[in-house]
C-alpha cells in the first residue's frame, strides 16, 4: 500500500505539469516567462513518447521573440518529433518557424534531407542516412517505428502487391525480425502472402482500399450527378 502511495504521489506532479503547460499555450502562448515549462515539456513528450504540435509551435515562436534563449538540442527533438509525425504536415510547419541560420548547421541539414527522403518515399535513402545520424535520432524513443508505420502507410496507398524484398527494404527489418513482423500483420492487419515470380519470391498482398483498389472509390463515390438530379433543374431554370 505504502508503495502505491508513493507511486502516485510522484505521477500527480507529472499530470499537473502537462496541464499547466497546454493551459498556458492556449491562453497566453506569447509570455516568454513560460519558454521553460515549455522546453520541459519537450522532454516530458520525448520521454513518454507523446506528442503536442501546438505547444511545440508555441515554443518556436518564443525563441523567434528570445532569439539568444534558443537551445539547438531543444529544437532538434521537436523537428525529430514532427518527422515521427508524418504524412502530417508538421516539420514543415515547425522548420518555417526555425531561424535560416539554424538551420545551416550539420544536424539541422540532416533532419531536412530525411524529411525530404521520406516525402519523396525514398526509404532506402533513409535509412541510410538515419543509420549514420543515431546521435540526433536516437534520443527519441519510438522514431524507427514510427517511420515504419509511415512507410507502411504510403505503400498501402501506392500498391496492392508488393515483394517481399521491397517492403524489408522500405522499413528497414530483415531475416526473422521480419517474419514476426510480416505474422502479426497477417494475424491482425488483414495482410496475406503469395508466392511470386521466379525463384519462390514471396509477394505481399496488401489489403484493399480506395487508393490502391481506384474501383472502389468509384463504387463509394460517384464522380458525376445523377440524371435525375439535373432534370429537377430544369423546371427551375425554365
């Protein structure tokens, strides 16, 4: 019992400070007095792998007021942060707010070329690179797999098959890792496999929707108007 207590007494603090700080972003988000509960806060989000786009905008836009407080380290986990959050448009709406001259040191450059390797779906390339910036996005627990949740998406999107090699390659798990992987998919994801062209290669077949399967989006929405629709018109217009 004594160690419930104490538990709880040290996860209260933690709750209150989260809503002391999007409190204050909504109400006064230009008093730079909060510029370290804010900076705080992006700990607090890298730690317990959360996320607030507001309050990380709050904060860039502070440091644009308080240019000699910014703290580099800060900014490079939020940028981390937004990347984790795509195909939403975060990294471009925080690197707008990002000083040019920050922008030109080494860390800064790498963040935008991956940006711009995963808006291009250019994972290969990401990955890559990524192996050799593990000191900037290493910090941030659940980057790998948030990127691969984001490959997955933008290949659900762009195809219906796809080989099995190309899909380790775009989320960057090989061998037995991913097995388990391509299992639980099948298990809870809807996905299936099929053997493909030459030499056995499996094929995953991904599940059906409006992107990948366009017959579909045709059946759930029409693209014209119906005839009987126009012809109500004419008594109107007459």
């Amino acid at each position: 019992m004594g160690r419930e207590r104490e538990l709880a007494q040290k996860q209260q603090p933690q709750s209150a400070v989260s809503y002391t700080v999007e409190q204050l972003v909504a109400v006064n988000p230009y008093n730079p007095d909060i510029l370290p509960d804010l900076e705080n806060y992006v700990n607090e989000q890298v730690t317990s792998q959360t996320y607030s786009l507001d309050a990380n905008l709050c904060l860039l836009r502070l440091y644009q007021f308080e240019p000699e407080r910014l703290s580099t380290q800060i900014v490079a986990r939020i940028l981390v942060k937004a990347l984790m959050a795509m195909p939403a448009p975060d990294f471009s709406l925080c690197l707008f707010l990002i000083p040019e001259r920050v922008q030109m040191e080494d860390q800064f450059k790498t963040l935008i070329v991956l940006s711009h390797y995963l808006e291009t779906a250019r994972f290969r390339q990401f990955w890559d690179e990524a192996a050799k910036s593990l000191h900037i996005l290493g910090v941030v627990p659940g980057f790998e797999q948030a990127i691969q949740a984001y490959a997955i998406h933008v290949l659900s999107l762009t195809y219906q098959k796809i080989p099995r090699s190309i899909l380790a390659e775009a989320i960057n798990i090989e061998g037995l890792s991913l097995d388990k992987f391509l299992e639980h998919q099948i298990l809870n994801c809807g996905w299936t496999l099929e053997k493909g062209p030459g030499r056995s290669q499996l094929t995953v077949v991904l599940p059906r929707n409006e992107f990948n399967q366009p017959e579909l989006k045709k059946k759930s929405t029409p693209d014209g108007i119906p005839l009987e629709h126009i012809t109500r018109i004419f008594p109107i217009l007459g």
